[in-house]
C-alpha cells in the first residue's frame, strides 16, 4: 500500500498526542500527590491552619499542574489544528 | 528467502525465552540481594540471634525466588518446544507468554524481598516474636508472588492454545498483546503487595499485641493492591479467547496491541500507589493500634480514589476491543489506535502513584491523631481530585483519538 505523505503527517500526529498526552500526565501527578501528602502531614500536626494549607496545598498544585496541561494543549494542538 | 515458518516460530520462541528469563531475573535478584542486606544489618544489631535470622533470610528468598522458577520453567519449555510444522501465528503467542511471565516476575521478587527483610530485622530486634514474624512473613510473600502466578497462567494458556485454521492477521497482536497486558498488570501490584508485607512485619517485632489488626488491614490493603493486576488477566482473557475471525486484520491489530498496553500500562502506577498508602496504614496501626478503625478506613478510600486510573485504562482498552472499526489500510487509521491505547497506559502511571502517595500521608497523619480524620479524609479527597486531572487528561485525549479524529 502506498503511504501518502498527508496520511503519513496525519498518523505521526496522532501517535505524538497519545505519547505527548500519556507521558505528559506522568510527573504533575506524581509531584501534586507529594505536595498533597506534605500539606495533610503538616495539617494533621497542625489542624487549626487547615484552611492555610489547603490553599497553598492548592496553589502549588496548579503551578505542578502546568506542565500537564501543557501537554494537554500540544496534544490537542496536534490532534485537531496541525 | 528459504526460511520455513516453523524456523520462525523458534526463533520467536527462542526470543520469548530470554526476554522471559531476562526480565525475571531483575527484581528475584534484587529482592533477595535486599533481603540479605538487611539480614546482615540484623546480625550486626544482635548476632546471637544468628541462626534465626539466617533460617529466616533461606525462607524468605526462597520465596522471592519463586517468580524467577517460574520464569525459568517458562523459558525451558519454550525453548525445548517442539516446532515442527507449526504456523507463524503460534511464534507470536510463543512470544507473548515468554513477556506475560517475565514482565509479571519482574514486582514479585522484590516485593517479596521486603517481608523477608523485615523479617530477620525484627527477629534481631525482638527475638521472642520470631514465630509469628515468620508466619506473617510468609502470608506477606506469598500475596506478593500472585501476580507473577497469574503471569504463569496467561503463558501456560499461550503456550497450549489450540489455533488451528486461525489468520495470522489480526490474531497475532490479540496472543502477543494478551502477553504484553498480563505481564505489565503485574509489575505494579507484585511491587505494591510487597510494602504492607514489611510494614506489617516490622509493625508485629515493634508490637506483638497489635497483630491481629496488623495482619487482617495488610491482607485487606494487598487485596486491593492486587486489583490491578486482575483487571490485566480480565483483558488478556479477552485477548485470548474472544472471536477476532470476522473483524478487518486491518486496522484491528493495532487496536488489540492498544488495548493491551492501555489496562497493562496502567495498572503499574495504581498497583504501587496501592502499595504505598497500605503500607503507610500497617505502619500507623503498629504505632497506635487503637487507630484501626479510621486508619484502615481512609486506606480503602485512598486506594480506591487510586484505583480509578486503571479503570480508565481497562475502560479504554474495552472501546479498543469492542467498538467495532471500519476495515481500512491507511496510515491513520491504525496508528490512532495504538496512539489511544498508549496514551492512556503512560498517563495511568503517574497519577495512580501519586493519589497513592497523597493517600499514604494521610492515613500516617491519621495514625498519630485520629480526632483529625474527617478533616484529613476530606482535604485528601480534594488534593487526589487535583492530582488524578492528568489522568482525565489523558483519557479525554486517548477517546477523542477513537472518536473524534
């Protein structure tokens, strides 16, 4: 079968948005989960400043989150606009 | 080229037999290298204790080494197989059973290794508990050695598959991929069921009274570690034995092998994630048994908030091999499959750990202050929303490849 260099852009893109997307995902969860066991660690020495660190837990979490939706965007980027 | 397909089917063969007994060496060799490590450090602390401790560290590696028997026997068999006029496709289910058994003994060596080592630190510690160490030990180790058992099945079941007047397209990628599902699935829950097995251990030399409870939450904290590994065998069953003649080979193929690698993939970083936070629970009771109660509580909502990552990758891998597909040779038709699949394997991986990890803290904090378990319950579940996103992420993008491109 004769691949078309359309067809051919059109599967790399394809195939670089399931890894962008997959191993994208990888380490903001793995750092907002670290994030989230050292706030309810203080919080749990600490309960009366719960509402403090449930803010800066949150907080640092959407600057871990970044790079996830970095790679969400390229993801979609590749899927539906290049 | 005057090569018979027979030729072929040892040489995949051949292939599958090292990768079998490669992989499984790894973890086998690391869990008792820890073991004995450990070991050494108990004898240093008290080395009157030496018989003991030495019995203890043979029966613990014993059972580590287990998964890499298996993995030996595996590639034995494959390698001693008989050949003679099989077809091609029997080489590619050859090759799937030598990844299911070596990747699957690749977490249960060195989760076994744990309790070991725990083991003959604790008998060092508190020789009078030796007995019940031992036991615990083994219970511990051998929920450890399940997955790579599973693993054993899938390849014994590749091995004498009956596939007489079956096409090599697409049922390759269905045996290989049956394989490849089994063998990942594994990984994460034989390393995860490993973590409440030392903990539990180490909590039982520290607090001999608190045993019950401490064995009871490591067995319910490693059945739910397990989980993963079932929801692997569930789509290497449906690999194995559902009906691939009337689907187009082309692009189908593709989407069995995503199908695989979606459930496989992603029940590595739940299956450890589940590890972790039991483990943490076992540590917390043996500190404060009275905490049971919310301890163990928390642990089974942190585990199954983990959990649902690899739901989302079974729940992939079930559109992969159950929506039907327009038969179509084309480039992007088939590569949006796999792409799917993997997209979905590789972002199951982190946020299982890390909701896992979120969890672990949690049931510690808990462990030292139970008054606080409602308000700690409930920040977690926030901060695993947050943390579980990516995973969504990865979801939405792994069905709009099926769906919507």
């Amino acid at each position: 079968m004769a691949i078309e260099g359309a067809q051919l852009v059109r599967a790399a893109a394809f195939m670089a948005a399931g890894l962008c997307m997959g191993i994208g995902a990888i380490g903001p969860a793995v750092g907002e989960g670290f994030a989230a066991g050292k706030a309810l660690e203080a919080m749990g020495k600490n309960p009366k400043e719960a509402g403090l660190l449930t803010r800066t837990m949150l907080v640092g979490q959407a600057v871990t989150e970044s790079t996830g939706i970095y790679s969400l965007v390229v993801a979609l980027l590749l899927l539906f606009v290049v | 080229m005057g090569i018979s397909e027979a030729l072929w089917v040892q040489a995949l063969a051949y292939i599958g037999a090292g990768l079998c007994i490669g992989f499984g060496a790894i973890s086998v060799a690391l869990g008792e290298g820890y073991a004995a490590g450990k070991a050494g450090e108990a004898l240093g602390k008290n080395p009157s204790m030496n018989g003991p401790i030495l019995k203890n560290m043979l029966i613990g590696q014993a059972v580590a080494e287990s998964a890499g028997i298996f993995a030996l026997v595996v590639s034995m068999m494959l390698i001693f197989l008989d050949t003679e006029g099989s077809k091609l496709l029997q080489g590619f289910a050859y090759l799937g059973a030598g990844l299911s058994m070596g990747l699957s003994a690749t977490g249960s060596g060195l989760g076994s290794g744990f309790p070991a080592a725990e083991c003959c630190q604790g008998i060092a510690d508190n020789p009078p508990t030796q007995g019940n160490l031992a036991t615990n030990m083994l219970i511990g180790s051998a929920l450890c050695q399940t997955p790579s058992i599973f693993g054993m099945v899938v390849a014994f079941m590749l091995m004498f598959l009956d596939m007489e007047g079956l096409a090599l397209w697409p049922h390759w990628a269905a045996y290989t991929g049956a394989g490849l599902c089994m063998g990942l699935a594994a990984i994460g829950s034989g390393l995860g069921s490993g973590i409440p097995a030392g903990t539990c251990v180490r909590g039982i030399a520290r607090q001999p009274g608190a045993m019950a409870g401490l064995r009871t939450n490591m067995l319910v904290g490693s059945a739910v570690t397990q989980t993963p590994a079932i929801f692997g065998m569930v789509v290497a069953f449906l690999l194995l034995f559902m009906d691939w003649t009337d689907v187009p080979p082309w692009p189908a193929w593709a989407g069995l092998i995503g199908a695989a690698l979606s459930t496989g993939m992603a029940a590595i970083g739940p299956g450890l994630g589940n590890g972790l936070t039991a483990g943490e629970a076992c540590s917390s009771i043996a500190r404060t048994p009275e905490t049971q109660g919310p301890v163990t509580t928390t642990m089974l909502i942190g585990q199954t908030v983990a959990q649902s990552t690899t739901i989302y990758g079974f729940l992939v891998s079930l559109v992969l091999l159950f929506v039907p597909v327009a038969p179509s040779e084309a480039l992007d038709a088939w590569v949006k499959l796999l792409a799917a699949g993997l997209c979905m394997g590789f972002g199951a991986l982190g946020p299982g750990l890390g909701v896992g990890l979120a969890a672990a803290y949690t049931v510690t904090r808990i462990g030292r202050d139970a008054s606080q378990s409602k308000l700690l319950t409930r920040v977690m579940l926030v901060s695993q929303a947050v943390a579980e996103s990516t995973g969504i992420y990865a979801l939405i993008i792994a069905l709009l490849l099926l769906f919507v491109v």
